[in-house]
C-alpha cells in the first residue's frame, strides 16, 4: 500500500463514520506537500461510497497581479498577505450553512483566478477545502478554525519541500536557475512560515503523497 492510500484510508474511514448533513474538511500544509493529490483522491473515494464531495481550493483566491503589483507584493505571490483572506473566510462560512456555493479556482500555467469555477451543491455532504493557511495562526486566517468539522495536515520534511517546489517551476518550463532562485526566494519561505505558524489539527500525516 503506497502513502497516499494510506493517507486517504486514515481520513476516509474517519469521514464515512460522520452523520452530520455538510462537513467541512481542512486539508492544509505548506505548498508541495501534495494537499491537492490527497483532497482529490479523498473526493473521489467518497463520491464512489456514495457520499456526495466537492474540493474546493484555496488558491481561487490569489488577488489579482495588477494588485499585487500596485502593492509591491507580486515577487511575494502565496504568501498569507497576497490572498482575499476576508473573502476566503466568508466563503468558507457560506459553505458551513449548507447551501449551493460558487467559488473561484487557480489556473497555474495563466496564473489567474477564474471565479465561479467550482460550484458546491446544496447536496454536498463533505467540502474539502485545501490550501495552505486553513489552520494558520495569523489573523485573519485562525478565524478559520472553528468552522471546520475535521482537520487534516500534511507533514512533509523541508528537503523533500525544497525538491517539489523547484519542480513545480521546471514543469512550467522555466530554467533550473529561475526555478531554484523562485523556489528559494519565495516558496521556501512561505513554506516554512506555513510550519511555525501552524495550528494543531485532528489528523496529521507524515510523508509524500505527490503533487499535482
């Protein structure tokens, strides 16, 4: 049984156990640790139980370049202060009264959020929200952690992070000089601020699922 089996078994069977009618699920961690892979994969295995999920991601709400620009943020692009943290937080509480909700997606290779692209039923019984800050202790990012239902937090250690991020950018066909120099200048910082600000969480999984 390979790591993200293991990682979607420990979650799903805790999940499949919850009688309540929505669920909010947190995955979290630093960026690369794989939250996507695993929040897919958990979706999907619950959707074939019959239970009704939808993944929603955090990065629908990266502000937009041009802002970023103006505020001199766009080389600190993922960090905490470069999201719609207010907005995210009252998504996420339209999304814990249980009725249909549109939210934004992230498209890497445009590097645009395209809103209204993931539409949450009324009908879903698990939203699997994932991202980097869900249980994050900065205002106004910890507000988050009493809307969640279950907590879930990927461990990954910095070496392996290091590795992912700067492939993340070689598949973007940028050069191995930028990729490493983005990783390192960005990424990795806000990777390791995502570690020590982090909030305890119901589960937390050791290893490497993949990302996507």
């Amino acid at each position: 049984m390979n790591i993200l089996t293991e990682h979607v078994n420990t979650v799903a069977e805790h999940l499949l156990a919850v009688e309540q009618d929505r669920c909010l699920v947190a995955i979290t961690g630093a960026p690369g640790c794989g939250k996507s892979t695993i929040a897919s994969e958990l979706a999907r295995r619950l959707n074939a139980q019959g239970r009704k999920s939808t993944v929603v991601p955090m990065d629908g709400f990266h502000l937009d370049n041009a802002i970023l620009e103006a505020r001199g943020l766009r080389p600190r692009k993922g960090a905490p202060e470069t999201f719609d943290a207010p907005g995210f937080v009252r998504m996420v509480e339209a999304l814990k009264s249980g009725k249909e909700v549109f939210a934004p997606s992230f498209d890497r290779t445009r590097d645009i959020a395209i809103a209204g692209s993931v539409a949450v039923p009324a009908s879903a019984r698990f939203v699997i929200v994932e991202g980097n800050y869900l249980m994050f202790d900065e205002a106004p990012w910890r507000d988050l952690a009493p809307l969640w239902d279950v907590t879930v937090r990927l461990d990954v250690p910095m070496p392996e992070l290091r590795a992912r991020l700067i492939q993340r950018w070689l598949s973007l066909n940028y050069t191995r000089a930028v990729a490493t120099q983005r990783a390192e200048g960005n990424d990795i910082p806000n990777a390791q601020r995502v570690i020590d600000k982090a909030l305890p969480c119901d589960f937390t999984l050791n290893g490497e699922p993949g990302p996507r």
